[in-house]
C-alpha cells in the first residue's frame, strides 16, 4: 500500500528541482499509485493529436505529471516551500498547517 500523500487537489505547490524550479501552480490531479502530480502550466509538453467529433486536432499543448518529490506546499502567509504537518481541532477534525508558518492550510 502506498504511503499517504500530503499533496491533495487544489493545493498551491512550488517546484523545487527540474527544469521548472521555482514556478508554481495549483494541482490539477493527484496520482498516488505512481506518485505524480499534475501542476496547472508546469512541464508542458506539445501533443499531436489526431481530429476527432470533439476537437479539431493539431499540436496540443498540455500538463505532463511530475513526481511528488520534486514539489512542495506553498506556504499561505509568503509562498514559500513548506512542510505540512497535521493537528486536530477541538471538534476531533484532523487539519494541515503549513509547518514553516503555522498557518492551516485546510479551511
């Protein structure tokens, strides 16, 4: 069984190595079983893609999945790279916060 992922849809992650380091983006996708991220505008790739009733075809660009360890959590007081730890509210809610700040990223 794969371990869990801290990364989840919609989060706010900063590229840390590769060619695209320092960019961010929002997680479109997340895929645990191959531990890859889709990440809106990063590591665009130019697809040929046949016509259909749907598209017209042509050259597409579009996201490919960069592996989870080359991207971190932005922090949301400075957008920064992070770690994320988990604390439970007073309700018995498991909530992630931004471990750099302190901040809760979950709201």
């Amino acid at each position: 069984m794969a371990e869990k992922l801290k990364i989840r849809k919609g989060d706010k992650v900063i590229v840390t190595t590769g060619r695209e380091r320092g960019k961010s983006g929002e997680v479109i996708r997340v895929m645990p079983k191959e531990d890859r991220v889709l990440v809106q505008g990063i590591n665009m790739v130019k697809r040929h893609t046949r016509p259909s009733q749907m598209n017209p075809g042509g050259i597409v660009d579009k996201e490919a999945s960069i592996h989870i360890s080359n991207v971190a959590h932005a922090d949301p007081k400075d957008d920064k790279p992070t770690r994320v730890g988990y604390r439970t509210t007073d309700d018995g809610r498991k909530l992630r916060y931004a471990k750099r700040s302190g901040e809760p990223i979950d709201t």
